[in-house]
C-alpha cells in the first residue's frame, strides 16, 4: 500500500476513499478496507472516540439484529474484525456460548465497535472535518480537518442522523426538563425532582425509556405516563419472511420504484424499522403486572395512551402542557407534565463541510440525494469522485437503510465500486421471496368473430402412433 506521509517534501499520495464520520457503517467499511491491499482509506471524526448512542445503553437493553449483523461477518467470516474474534481477544467466547442468546447486549456492541475503531489504522478520531472541496485540475477531494488537508480520489459520508424534536414541541426546545432520548441515561437525573413524567414515541428508545423509568421509580409516587401516536403498541415485524425486506434482493426492488411509491412505502412500513421489540413490550406487561398484584390495575399511576398526537406543547403556570388530540375519536384532551421524554427518532442531515461542493451535487426535487444502486450520489459531470452515502438513503433504499444487518453488505459494495473490481463477492440471491412479479406477456387481443369452421372428420391414430405420442409425454 503507498505511503501517506510527508517525508520528502511532496504532496502525499492521495488516498482511494476518506470516510467521514465513524459510525458503525463507516466503521464496518474501514475494517473491510483495512484488508484490502489495493485500496489505500482514511477516517475521520470529530469525536475524541467512538461511542455509539450513550444516552441508550440501559440497563438489560439488546440489539433488534443478531450478533451475526457486526462489521464484517455477513460479508467476510473470516475477517479478524468479527464478533467473534473479539469474544476471542476478550476471553468471552464460552461465556457467549453457553448464554444461548442471538441478540446482543446494547453495552456489548458498544464495546465491540469501540474495541476495533481503538485499533484499525485508519481510523482517525479528533479530527473534525470542516470542509470539502473538489480540485477540478487534480480531480481529487480536498477534505479539511484538524489543520490538515488530505486528498483523495473518492469520498463515503458516514455521518449520522441527527434527534428528531416534533415542531410541537419547539417553544420548549432550551427546557431543561424536556430531553432527546438520545441523551437519557446522560440527562436522567435531570428527571428525579420531576414527579409525572411523558414519554413520547412508540419505537424501541420510547419503550426502553418508559421501562427503565417503572424500574427506577417504582413505589415513589411519580406518575409515568406513555404517548403514542400509532394507534397501538404494536411489536415490531420479526417473524423469518417478514425480514427479508431487510435482504439486498428487497433493497434493489424498492430502488427500481418510481420515487412517489418509495415515498408512500417507507411510513407505511413503520412497524418494520420503527416499533418495538415483542420482548421489550413483555417486560412492561410484565413489570406492571408483577406491581399489582392484590391490588386494581389503576392502583399503580401509569398511563399508556396510543394514537394520541401532541399538537401543542408550552411552559403552563404549574409545569409544561402538552395538548393533545386523539386519532380516532378526535377528542382533546390536556396533560400536564413535568417533564417530558422525546423518543421521536432520528433523520438524515447534510454536514456543513459539503456546502463547498453543494452546487456540484445532483439534489432530488426535495433537496435529497439521488443515490445509485452503489450507494453513489448523482453529482454533476465537472465532479468525478465518487461519493457514497451510508444511512442517508432511506428514500432511495428503502427500511434496510439503517439496518445494522444490511451494514456490512453496503460497505462491500461501495469498497468494489471504490476498487473497480469485486474484491468481496456478493450473493446474487439473498431472500426466498420474490419481490416483484415477472412481466405478463403481450396480450393479443381476440380475433374477430367469424364464421365456424366447417367441421373436419376425426382422424384416429394407429395403435403404436398412440403408444409412441403417451410415451413422449410421460
């Protein structure tokens, strides 16, 4: 592999691909790249380490995908970058095996990506990167970070998404009893003065959250209530078939749709990629079940209220007020809180440090990227670096875009399309469903009525015609 460094006085060599941001994707690409020989990668973030949601590693929380969706085993079982390489180095493996669970522990999988991004070599954090433009003459990336300019000839964007805050609730955005889930379990002692607190959000961060608040304060007289604005608390799809839209044979079917039927899928299937776990739900059902024993099920002040909408939230004189307003029947109704838990998701944002090439970037008529099958943005014909997006396709890709499980598969595919030639080879068939039906043939049309062929005597074969034409058919 070429050197990078500076050490005669000339311009480094430029690098195949910089990612920025390490996220698990990035991540998952930079251990993929560190194997490739041809194919020389830097990462970069701003962060001094690699942390992945901090404020949601709860006390017994797991992941939704087995442990077999880590950085790079789907695509390279062999890669010494698995998960169960690093049981392996962490002396875990017996004890992993004989616990007999697929799913990990939130604070493993931390630990696991915290564990390689502390030894891949190229991943660089304390590096912000501030800016990124595009050296027509050299045709190459110019990445701005930390005091440094480096080079490359492709670019992949693994920056996040960012804590989605309803607009309901932007008069209360500065209040410091009202917090992003993502920031839970660093802010939760903010909550301890409060003595009625609201959950707001169905997905797996509101049911942990609403879980983890009946543990810590049960028999202290705080009242727990949990807002919702599907119409049930419904567990998320998990049965074999239902998961193969989270195969890359769903992926290519979704992105061969015309963009207003994407766009109509992905709310559409929030019980795929936004609902919670059937084992989470257990546990509350449990949890309260356990506290009311010899007692009314209202005993306990606990409210659980879905296909109820905030469409107002303000400071009111005795706490925050939320108005509310339920789906169904239309009724409003005001709830008075003290404090109040947003677990209302995440989205896609641009980073700043693209702004310099912005106008060189093919938006979509609502701003977004048009994204190839290769995870490549469309840019305009005077850029040509490639630039890859991971987790900033859902509307082009479909509900498998965050998915941890479909990680390491779009990081093999963006590295080949980086390389220019198939350095992971990829299954062709991944789902036993078929997603889209095979074209009807042409349809002709009746002939024309006309009069009936005159009837034709029958002609009957001879017997070893018969026995020759029932053999052939067998």
């Amino acid at each position: 592999m070429t050197s990078h460094d500076d050490t005669a006085g000339r311009p480094p060599e430029p690098y195949d691909l910089i990612g920025v941001g390490i996220g698990p994707f990035n991540l998952s690409l930079a251990a993929l790249a560190d194997r490739a020989e041809t194919v020389s990668a830097l990462f970069l973030d701003a962060r001094p380490e690699f942390r992945w949601h901090p404020g949601m590693l709860v006390d017994g929380a797991r992941m939704q995908v087995p442990f077999l969706a880590d950085l790079v085993t789907l695509v390279d079982p062999t890669n010494p970058w698995s998960f169960l390489n690093y049981l392996r180095d962490q002396q875990r493996l017996f004890p992993f095996y004989f616990g007999e669970r697929f799913q990990l522990p939130r604070r493993e999988y931390d630990h696991y990506c915290r564990w390689a991004a502390d030894r891949l070599p190229n991943c660089r954090f304390g590096s912000p990167v501030t800016a990124v433009h595009w050296d027509a003459e050299e045709r190459l990336y110019l990445v701005h970070a930390a005091g440094a300019v480096h080079r490359a000839r492709h670019l992949v964007l693994g920056t996040g998404t960012e804590p989605v805050r309803p607009a309901a609730f932007a008069p209360l955005s500065r209040h410091p009893a009202v917090l992003h889930s993502a920031d839970y379990l660093t802010r939760r002692r903010a909550l301890d003065a409060a003595r009625d607190v609201t959950v707001v959000g169905s997905g797996q961060s509101g049911a942990e959250v609403f879980l983890d608040l009946l543990r810590h304060r049960a028999g202290d007289g705080t009242r727990l209530r949990w807002l919702t604005r599907t119409r049930a608390i419904a567990p998320m799809e998990y049965s074999k078939l239902g998961l193969e839209q989270f195969t890359p044979d769903y992926t290519r079917y979704f992105h061969g749709l015309p963009a207003d039927v994407r766009d109509a899928l992905v709310p559409a299937q929030w019980q795929l990629h936004k609902a919670a776990s059937a084992e989470t739900l257990a546990e509350i059902h449990d949890h309260l079940y356990e506290r009311t024993v010899g007692r009314p099920i209202d005993a306990e002040p606990v409210e659980i209220l879905p296909g109820t909408a905030v469409t107002e939230a303000a400071q009111g004189p005795g706490g925050l007020e939320l108005h509310c307003r339920h789906g169904d029947s239309g009724r409003r109704h005001l709830v008075r809180t003290d404090a109040v838990v947003l677990a209302t998701g995440y989205r896609a944002v641009r980073p700043a440090a693209l702004d310099p090439i912005a106008d060189l970037i093919d938006w979509d008529e609502q701003g977004r990227y048009r994204v190839d099958l290769d995870h490549r943005v469309a840019t305009r014909p005077e850029l040509t670096g490639g630039l890859y997006v991971q987790n900033a396709e859902l509307h082009t890709h479909g509900v498998g875009t965050p998915d941890l499980g479909l990680g390491a598969h779009r990081a093999a595919v963006i590295l080949n399309a980086v390389a220019g030639k198939t350095l992971h080879p990829l299954p062709h068939r991944t789902a036993w469903t078929t997603f889209l039906p095979p074209s009807a043939p042409a349809f002709a049309p009746p002939a024309a009525p006309g009069p009936a062929p005159a009837p034709q005597p029958a002609v009957l074969p001879r017997p070893q015609e018969g026995t020759e034409r029932a053999a052939a058919s067998r």
